[in-house]
C-alpha cells in the first residue's frame, strides 16, 4: 500500500516491512519546522506501524533525528541535535540495523 502525503518528506526509505525513514530537507537551519518533523514521525508511525525515524536536516552541518523509544511499557519521542553529517548517517545506519 502507498501512501502520499502532500508537503511530507522530501527523501522516505522503506529499508524493510518493519523500518522506515522519512528525511526532510530544508535550505537553511531557518526553515526547519521540527513541528512538521514530528507530525511525520507520528503519521508514519500510525499509518504503517514501523520502526520509524524522521531526519529535518539541510544536508550539511545540520541534522535533528527523530524517533520513538519504548522504556518500561513507556513510549518517548527522542530527539537529537547533531552538527556532524558523519555522526548522524552511523546513527540513523545503527538504527537500521537494530530496528530492521
């Protein structure tokens, strides 16, 4: 089943039945809208019941990752600001591998 969404992620990888991660790209550090980043992660997470991760990022030296974490039949949203593409691509590679 597709799904569109209108204005959603700029980059979604579907890496298996269980993981999916949706990157939205922006021009400058300006337009991010870490509302829009968040709405997402819950939409992929309704719709489809994956392992989802959203990255807001403007391709460079700025990235904020998303995603949900469950700790004693409690679910949080984590959230993490890195300034190193380096850093951010072996944490989103290490989610891939621990969710997929």
């Amino acid at each position: 089943m597709n799904t569109i969404i209108t204005g959603g992620a700029d980059i979604s990888v579907r890496l298996s039945e269980t993981t999916c991660i949706w990157i939205e790209t922006k021009k400058t550090l300006e337009d991010f809208k870490e509302g829009q980043a968040i709405g997402e992660l819950f939409l992929i997470n309704k719709l489809h019941l994956t392992n989802a991760m959203t990255v807001l990022t403007d391709c460079n030296d700025n990235w904020i990752i998303y995603f949900f974490m469950k700790i004693k039949d409690e679910q949080y949203i984590v959230t993490s600001r890195i300034n190193i593409h380096h850093t951010t691509l072996a944490i989103i590679k290490q989610f891939v591998l621990e969710e997929g």
